[in-house]
C-alpha cells in the first residue's frame, strides 16, 4: 500500500492545508489586514478614518483606481454608476418567476448571475473598457437588484431607481418607498447605512472573494463570478453571520439568560458558537466592530427607537470578553455583531442582511477580480488535495460483488 501522506511529505511537492489558514493565494494591493493589531487599511488608509469622512463611492473609486479621486473624479465616478442603475426590464419577469418567500440571497444568486445573458460584451474578459464597464455595471446595478428582492418578497412593486439621489439614499427609496411617490431620506439613516456599506466593501481573501479570484481564474464572466461569490457569502459562518448574530440575540432576549448561552459556546459538545464573535484573522477586537457600536447609538438617536437587543449584546460582549475561554481563544465581536441592530432599526428583515453584505462587498470582489485579471502572470486557481481513498484496484463485474 502506498503511503501517500508520506509521499508527498517526501517530495515536499505540496503543502496541506486545509482552510488555507497559512497560505496566501495570491498578492494584492488592495487591502492589508493585520489581525493581531485590530488594523484594516484599504490602499492604506485606516477603516475607521474612511467610515468616518469617506463615502462608500468615494471608497469604492479607492478601492478600485488605487487612489483618492479628486472632487471631479468623483462625480464622474458616481455619475457613471448612477447611469447604470438600471435593471433590464425583461429580469423583472425572471423576478416573478421565484417563489414569494424565497431568500434574497437565493433571488440575488439568480438575477445577478443572469446579466451575463443581458450584456453580452461583459463577456470579454481580455479588454480592460469592457472590464471597467462590467465592474460599475454591477456596482450600480446591486442596490437594485436586492431592494427589488425586498419589494418582492413583500408583495409590493418595484421601485425604479431615481437617480438624483445619492446611491445609499437611492437604495433606502427603492427599498421602502412607494412607486411615483416622494421618499424623503434621512441623512442620519442615509450616513449610517453608507458607513455600513464602506465597513464590507472590501476584505482581502475572505471565504466569499476567494470564489470570485477561483471563479473568475478560469476566465469566466464577472457576472457568473459575482454570483458565486453570494453563493459564498450566503453560509452562516461567514457574510450569513449578521442574520444568525440577531437570531440568537433575539433567542437569548434578556441579559440574565447570557450565562446559560456563554456555557453552551464552550461546550465542545454543542454546536452552537457566539455568532458575530470570533475571526479567522483578527485575534483582536474587529476595527469594523468598533465603528458598528457607535453607529447603533447614532442611529437609535435619529430615529427616537432604541432595541433591548442592544443592551444584550453589550452586556454578551463584556461578559464574553471578560471569559478565559474566549480571552484564550482571542475571540472579539467581529463586524456582524452589532450590524443586524442597526439594520433592523432601519426597518431591514433579517433575510436583507446578508443581502446588504453582497451588495457593498460586490466593489471589493469587482476590484480583487480586476487585480487578477490585470497580472499577466495571472494563472487558473487549481489547488492539490491529500488522497486518501483506495491505492489501485482491479475493477471486479457486477456478478462477482
Ligand atoms: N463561539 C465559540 N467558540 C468559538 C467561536 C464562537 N463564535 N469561534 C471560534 N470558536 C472556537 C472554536 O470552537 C475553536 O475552539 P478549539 O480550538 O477548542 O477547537 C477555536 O475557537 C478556533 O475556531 P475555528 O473555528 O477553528 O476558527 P476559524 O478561524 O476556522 O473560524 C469563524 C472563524 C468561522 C469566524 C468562527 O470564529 C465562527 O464560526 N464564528 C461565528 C460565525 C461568525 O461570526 N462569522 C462571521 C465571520 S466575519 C465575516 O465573515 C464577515
């Protein structure tokens, strides 16, 4: 029997390992993350300086050109999304075709995955104009299409885009107005949800960006990518994260159930984890976590609400991380903790979350798919395995098994 683990320890042809949690899959230019410290640069700059004074069409344009743009370059930036906000008005058809309760993230998967039928000079991966186009076609496209999720699932009709709004405050009409009626933004809400926005743009190789890179690798179009990398970010342990987080704050309820639910995300033989707490990279607290806390209480402020939900998830948190068990595992709030109460104060259901994550985190998976499509090096994503199935064997016919 050939032992194929020591084989392969013997050439040093490959290295094993599983979740690439030491293997970096590629450079960037993008983002840079150091997890031990709690810092997120993107282009260098600091999360926390950009949600400040940013906007996320000013972070996206960063993400995507490498630099600042100047005040033109910025409203010729949005002036080009805002004109393609547009949906081809055939996908409203492909929309009714779902069923009324399906998951957004399930309508998004489809619809965004479809444009490759509707533009098909995106298909050409190999000219730059086409890719540049591509991209802003799908950053200003995603507003719409997960607001039109929303009104679906409601029963209500779509709400086309006006495009004398700003892209957040576009996005907040088309998902709660009402057609040719007027929607007043409110800057509070408009400034926090655009925060949120530039808190996902971007992530450096994250479960959900790899599938974009991996995906677009083989030189598919950046529709079929973009689609897969939602079907990524759609599992709980990772962009699903945000509607699990509320679930379970909501499944706690009060601060005196905390212990009951901090001895079970201990217990090795339940399955049940923290959600929003604990990062593949950061081993502190999450910067984009910190930005999240203070934008709740804004946003509480604005609109005169408030959520007991908040103040279990502060207390969660303070317990938590006052915990050996998560002190030894440097377990820390991540971006997901606090995200779902804002959202939800905004007026969004949970099913809308991850909706929310895809539709911000579509520019960071546009720029990476750039980035790699650019490198001439660029080669197909095509990782090795540890078999560990039968050495070979003498197939045997049906009337001897
Ligand atoms: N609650 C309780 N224990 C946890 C948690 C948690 N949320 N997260 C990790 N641990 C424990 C694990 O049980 C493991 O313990 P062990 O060493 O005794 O086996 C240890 O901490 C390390 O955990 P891993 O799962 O090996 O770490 P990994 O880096 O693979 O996972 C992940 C990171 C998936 C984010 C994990 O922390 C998790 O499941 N968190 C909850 C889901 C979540 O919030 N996801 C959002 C991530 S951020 C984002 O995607 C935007």
């Amino acid at each position: 029997v050939i032992d194929i683990r020591k084989l392969y320890a013997q050439t040093g042809a490959f290295t094993f390992d599983p979740g690439f949690t030491s293997t970096a899959s590629c450079e960037s230019a993008l983002t840079y993350i150091d997890g031990d410290e709690g810092v997120l640069l993107h282009r260098g700059y600091p999360i926390g300086q950009l949600a400040e004074h940013s906007s996320f069409m000013e972070v996206s344009y960063l993400l995507l050109n490498g630099e600042l743009p100047s005040k033109d370059e910025l409203d010729d930036f949005s002036y080009t999304i805002t004109r393609h906000t547009m949906l081809h008005e055939q996908l409203m058809t492909f929309y009714r075709g779902f069923r009324r309760d399906a998951h957004p993230m399930a309508i998004m998967c489809g619809v965004v995955g479809a444009l490759s039928a509707f533009y098909h000079d995106s298909t050409d991966i190999s000219d730059p104009t086409h890719r540049t186009i591509s991209s802003h076609r799908l950053i200003a496209k995603m507003p719409t299409i997960a607001a039109m999720a929303y009104k679906y699932s409601v029963g209500q009709p779509f709400v086309y885009p006006d495009n004398s709004l700003s892209y957040t405050g576009n996005f907040l009409r088309m998902t709660f107005g009402v057609p040719a009626e007027p929607y007043i933004v409110n800057p509070v809400v408009e400034r926090a949800l655009d925060r949120i926005f530039i808190l996902h743009a971007d992530h450096e190789q994250n479960a959900s960006t790899s599938t974009v890179r991996l995906a677009g690798s083989s030189g598919a179009n950046p529709f079929a990518c973009i689609a897969a990398g939602i079907a990524c970010l759609w599992g709980p342990a990772h962009g699903g994260a945000n509607e699990a987080a509320l679930n379970m704050l909501k499944e706690i309820g009060t601060p005196d159930k905390i212990p009951h639910y901090i001895e079970r995300a201990k217990d090795k033989n339940d399955p049940f984890r923290l959600m929003g707490f604990g990062h593949r990279v950061y081993k502190n607290y999450d910067p984009r976590a910190t930005v999240m806390q203070k934008t709740v209480r804004e946003v509480f402020e604005a609109l005169k609400v408030t959520d007991p939900l908040f103040e279990t998830a502060l207390r969660l948190e303070e317990i938590a991380l006052n915990d050996p068990y998560f002190i030894e595992k440097k377990l820390f709030p991540n971006v997901d903790f606090y995200s779902g109460i804002i959202l939800s104060a905004i007026g969004f259901p949970t099913t809308m979350f991850t909706a929310l994550f895809a539709l911000a985190r579509t520019v960071g998976w546009v720029a990476q798919w750039n980035e790699m499509i650019s490198d001439p090096g660029q080669k197909i994503g095509r990782p090795r395995q540890l078999y560990t199935g039968p050495t070979e064997r003498d197939y045997i016919s049906l009337d001897k098994r």
